[in-house]
C-alpha cells in the first residue's frame, strides 16, 4: 500500500532541472522574513519551479506538502500536517504513518505549534495546491497555525486562488511576502535563456519581445509557442502568426484553466470575452444577468487569468491570450450571439460618453447604420479637440458605400483632409455631401448645420490652392449661412468657425488687419463651443500675424498666455499654439526654450495626425539645429515687406528644389502663377534671382 502521506511530503523532482531564475530566488529570499509567503497565480506560470528554484538555492530545512481534494478532510489534512511538522523539528523520526483519529482541530493546531517550537535552524513548511482546499475547518486550523509560527518556521503556500486567510491582517503587519502573476512572468533575459537552455531555440531580441508581449509572459504558454515555433524556417513569421487558436494553446487553456470551472461561469467568461475592459454595469449589460462585479471579484481571487486595471478594482481586463481562447471558443459555440453582444456593450458605452468604445463596439457588431450615426454624431467633437487621426481611422473602417452616401460622414472625411493638408480627394467628398444632402436621407438634427460646413471646407480648399478670392467670398457665406435657433454651443461653434476660416483666407489674401479682427471675433464664440482645435489654430495665426508684423515678443506672450490658459483650465493643449511659440522663441534668440516647444509641438501634432503643424515643428526644428551648429550666426534682419502664406509656401517649394511647374502641380496652381509669386518674392526679400530668394529666406528665419 503507498504511503500517502509519505507522498505528499516528497519534494517534487521535475524531469528537467528548473530555469534557474536569479530574479524570482532573490525575492523569494524574503521567506525569512515573512511569517507566511503566498505564491498565487494561475496555472502555468511556474510556482511550484520557482519554489524549487528558490529551495535549491538556499540552505533551510523544508516540509513540502503537496495538496489534493482529499485535504478537505480535516482529519486527512491533520495527518499530513503532523507529518510535515515532524520533519521539520524532529527530521530523524520515523514517519511511518499512524489511522487519523478523531481530535480537536483547534488542539490538534496547538500541540502541532508546540512542536515547532523546537525548530531552532529556518524551516520552510510548503503548501502546494492549496487551492484544492475548499473546507472552512481546514482553513480555519491553518490560520490558527499562522498565528501560533514560531520565529525559525515559515509557511509557503502555492495556489492558483487565494486562500480564505486573514491575509489583510498578514499584509499590515509586514508578515506577509506576496509572489502573484506579475512577478512570476518571464522576462526578456529569462525567456532567452528558457528557449536556449531547455528547446535549444535561439530568437532575435525582436522576436522575443513580439512573444513575450503576445503571451504576457505566461511561462506555460511560452514553452507551448517554443514546441510550435521548433523546426520553422520562419521564426519572425511564426511568432507574429502564433495566436490563440493554435491547439496547442487551446489544448492547454481548456484543460489547465477551464477545466472544473461551473458551467454558469464559463457561459460568463465567454459572453464577456468580448470587452476589452470589464466593469461589474458594463458586464451586467452585455449577459443580461446580475452580479457581474460579484463575478469579476470572484474571479480576481480565483486568479482567473484576469488583471485589475486600477486599485479600486472596479475595472478589469482578461490576459490577451485567455480572452482569445475565449472568444475562439464563443464563436465556435455561439456564433449568432457575437454580434448581439458586441452592440450591447455599444450601447452601454454610448450611455457612458464614451464614443470611442461605443464605435468600437458597433463595427463589431456590424451594424453600419448604427456605426454611422454613431460616427456622425461623434466626429464633430473629435475634430474640435484636434483628433483627427481617431476620426479618419473610424471613417476608414466603415465601407466606402457608406460613407459616400452619408452627408456628414462625407464632410467629416472632407475635414480630415484639409485639417491635414491633403488636398487632393477633398472635391470628390465635397460632391459627395452635397448629393447625400439633397437625398433628403439625413437626420434633421445633423443636415441642418451641414450647407455651413460645406462653404467653411470651400473656403478651406480654395485658400489651399491659391483662389483667395474664393475663400474670402465662401468664409463669408459660411457665416451668412450660420442658422438661427440652434442650441447655443452648437451656434456658437458654427459661427465662431466660420470667423475663424474667414481670418484664414483673410491673411492668405495678405489682408493682416482685418484677418486679426476676424481671429479676435472668433475666439469668444470658439472658446464657447468647446472647439479646442480651431481655438488653437486661431491664436497660433494672431501670433503668427505679430511675427510678419516684426513682433516676435508680442506673438510669444500670446503663445503662452493661451498654453497657462489651457492648464488653468485643465485642457489638451494645442500643438498649434506650441508650434507658434517655438517659432516666435526662434526669433527672438532663445534657441533652448523653441527647441523645448518645437519639440512639443511635432509630439502632440503627430499624436493626433495633425501634419500641417508637425511640419512646422519640423521646419523650426531644422532651423534651431543649423544655427546651433553654426551655419547661421547672424540676427535675422527685418523684411521689406511681410510674405503672404502662398509666397512662403512657394518659396519653401524652391528652396527644396522644386521646379516652377514641380511648384505649380504640388500648390495646384499654373505655371504663370508661380511665377508671378516669385517676382513678389524677389521683390519682398531685395532678390535678384531665385537663389538670392533662398538664401535672403534663410538669413531672415522663413527656411531651415
């Protein structure tokens, strides 16, 4: 007959010698300091080898229990903990094994404590599995025995799932050494040298950090991608390709993980493996069923693969590649109820205001029409606080059809180019509004501002491509067009945008006076609405006005007013404002203080897809480093007479080496046109050529 008791008491002797994992044994080295240390986490992420790891390292004397559902059995339990007791503080004792007898628990725990009072060098007593043990008796004696640990005894315990110990108690009084997922996890020097030693796998740096990002470090899944990457030509491309629904991974989940969980929790675990991000309301919405946030909390002590995402615990997400399985195995046995679920979580989202999510969601689900006013209603707001790289990708993942035949979805789309300074295409969805409008197919709550925005984008793509005239004449119609009765943040924001375009085409035309009373009239209503961007765009002109008018100190107070302004009032500051007061620093000689900004400029601006304002950052960027390299020493002098924005542009073009008709097809103007710039140029700077024109552009600061 085996001994069981015996058995358990063995240390486990893996058939390969563990990872030696330096980081792992010097945390664990703080056993001898801890009256108990928990080992938690799920299956697969190496406890019971880091624990063997540690042991083989250091010199104590050590009682491994190895626990199994028969431990529930208070009397069982009781045996195999005399056992362990005995061979810690009498190791020559017989262990022959004696029936369990009927005793007091609570005595039992005493005399057990008695005994280990005679411990006198550091002993370990382990207990592996302990999530096997569900029995309150049982809990109950091995918290008592806590209480009762002589000095020179610690205890371990090893478990997929925290025990019902008096942990918090443990924890506050510094008699606790706490070892969870987070620390358990591979990292890049541990996964090198896992692969070379035990599968004789070598990766690139690159490679390992592509699989250690996917699997998040989970040691069991690690040596799974290693048995299906073995023998591939194509590591790189293997690695990128290695997913969830490899079997290997699939296999190990649903056997490890899934096994022995109830039923109405996996229909949970499934149902929810959809979201991204899990709260108790939000998990509520997408099952149908109450108590989510009791759910999440069960499973966050079961470590159940999930991670809290902030102290309170309220929000959660699963492990990439459980909630892959997961979602693997949903489609595989709800394929129907996917898309349901995804618009729940949709419309839970929207309630929220949270339009990024709730979009998310409803492409999920595949409902265009809800994805499209979702988007429509949204990209007004986006576009505003300067998000114009979150609302193209929304357009983008709509099909073509849709968007054409939608009006504002085709002025949204309009706006993201000419906010980005990318002309061509912009005509086509213009037509394209226009035709959706006069379908009569809009919600009236959306069609009634949008003939307004289709002379604001006129009035934008005419100043790009050098019809002055045009964009005066449509700005001003935009804001004739401006109607009445709208809600004020909505009407403020109309009409403010349309003064704003209106100073545009104005400082295009060369009209600097009336583009700054037109800026100066905006700004009130544009601050009004909310619209971060356009105020924004507006300052950095009225700064960019005193910098053609020879004020560079005036252009940086107006610069950083409106930046304290923005953090006074907790706003996302503008990348236009911070492009504008790097260029004004330039001028004024403070090489450090405009590099900071240029800086901060081309990082906000490429964040938010804004290339206008990152090329700017750029430009100011190139010009700072020429002069601290010394090709430029002398101050800039003073101009003749200030270029227009379309003389700069066209001078920028001839400094990169462009020719008149290059030029004439990136502005989309003629040849003659160019050409009619340039003598305004050579007059402006006192040039006699185009070269003169350069380099006369260099010394004042308009060129890098």
């Amino acid at each position: 007959m085996v001994n069981r008791r015996l058995a358990q008491l063995a240390v486990p002797r893996p058939s390969h010698p563990p990872v030696h994992r330096p980081r792992l044994v010097a945390l664990l080295a703080g056993t001898l300091q801890a009256r108990l240390v928990l080992v938690s986490a799920p299956p697969g992420f190496g406890k019971t080898t880091a624990l063997l790891d540690w042991l083989d390292a250091s010199v104590v004397r050590v009682a491994w229990i190895t626990l199994d559902e028969t431990g529930n059995d208070p009397m069982r339990f009781l045996a195999s903990l005399s056992s362990g007791v005995l061979a810690l503080a009498r190791p020559e004792a017989d262990l022959t094994p004696e029936q369990p007898e009927a005793v007091d628990p609570i005595q039992a725990i005493v005399e057990l404590s008695g005994n280990l009072a005679a411990c006198r060098e550091p002993s370990v007593l382990v207990l592996d599995d302990y999530h096997a043990i569900a029995s309150r008796d049982v809990q109950r004696a091995v918290g008592l025995l806590l209480e009762r640990l002589p000095a020179a005894v610690h205890v371990v315990i090893a478990t997929r799932a925290d025990p019902v110990l008096p942990l918090a108690r443990l924890r506050a009084r510094g008699e606790l050494l706490e070892v969870r997922a987070d620390a358990l996890r591979f990292t890049l020097d541990e996964a090198r040298t896992f692969f070379a030693e035990r599968m004789g796998l070598a990766f690139t740096d690159d490679d390992l950090r592509v699989l250690l990002a996917r699997t998040e470090g989970w040691p069991a899944v690690l040596q799974l991608a290693g048995l299906a990457l073995a023998g591939r030509e194509d590591i790189s491309q293997g690695i990128r390709t290695f997913a969830a629904t490899h079997r290997f991974v699939l296999d190990y989940v649903m056997e490890e993980v899934l096994a022995g969980i109830p039923q109405d929790t996996q229909r949970f675990l499934l149902r929810t493996s959809i979201l991204e991000r899990l709260c108790g309301p939000l998990c509520d919405a997408v099952t149908g069923e109450a108590g989510g946030q009791e759910r999440l909390d069960a499973l966050d002590r079961a470590n159940l693969l999930i991670v809290p995402l902030d102290d309170d615990r309220r929000w959660y997400r699963y492990h990439q590649l459980f909630a892959d399985v997961l979602r693997a195995r949903l489609r595989a046995l709800e394929p129907d109820a996917v898309g349901a679920l995804h618009a729940r979580a949709s419309a839970w989202f929207e309630q929220q205001g949270d339009d990024g999510a709730a979009i998310a969601h409803a492409l999920a689900s595949d409902d265009m029409e809800r994805t499209s006013r979702l988007v429509a209603m949204a990209s007004g707001s986006h576009l505003n606080a300067g998000e114009l790289a979150t609302v193209r990708r929304w357009l983008d993942a709509l099909p073509a059809d849709v968007v054409r035949n939608h009006a504002q979805l085709s002025a949204s789309y309009a706006w993201c180019l000419l906010l980005a300074a990318e002309v061509a295409g912009v005509a086509g969805r213009l037509d394209d509004a226009e035709r959706a409008l006069a379908s009569g197919r809009e919600a009236p709550d959306l069609a009634i501002g949008i003939p307004v925005q289709l002379a604001m984008l006129r009035s934008q793509l005419a100043g790009l491509v050098g019809n002055t005239a045009e964009a005066v004449a449509q700005a001003r119609l935009a804001r004739e067009l401006v109607p009445a009765g709208l809600p004020p943040p909505a009407l403020a924001n109309l009409r403010g945008t349309a003064l704003s375009l209106l100073g545009v085409a104005l400082m295009r035309q060369g009209d600097l006076a009336a583009a700054a009373d037109a800026y100066e009239a905006a700004l009130p209503d544009l601050r009004a609405s909310g619209n971060a961007l356009a105020v924004g765009r507006t300052v950095a002109d009225l700064a960019a006005i005193a910098l053609r008018q020879g004020v560079p100190a005036r252009a940086a107070a107006r610069c950083e007013a409106e930046l304290e302004m923005g953090v006074a009032q907790a706003q996302r500051p503008s990348p236009a404002v911070w492009a504008a007061l790097a260029r004004a620093r330039a001028q004024l000689g403070q090489v450090e203080e405009a590099t900071a900004a240029a800086r901060r400029a081309l990082d906000l601006a490429t964040r938010a897809g804004d290339a206008p304002v990152a090329r700017s950052a750029e430009e100011t960027l190139d010009l700072l480093r020429r002069r601290q390299a010394g090709t430029r020493h002398e101050a800039p002098a003073a101009l003749v007479e200030a270029l227009t924005e379309r003389e700069l542009e066209v001078l920028r073009l001839v400094a990169l080496g462009r020719s008149n008709r290059q030029a004439a097809g990136e502005l989309f103007v003629t040849v003659g046109t160019v050409k009619s710039h340039l003598h305004a140029i050579s007059g402006k700077l006192g040039a006699a050529n185009r070269v003169e024109a350069v380099a006369r552009g260099r010394e004042l600061g308009l060129l890098p």
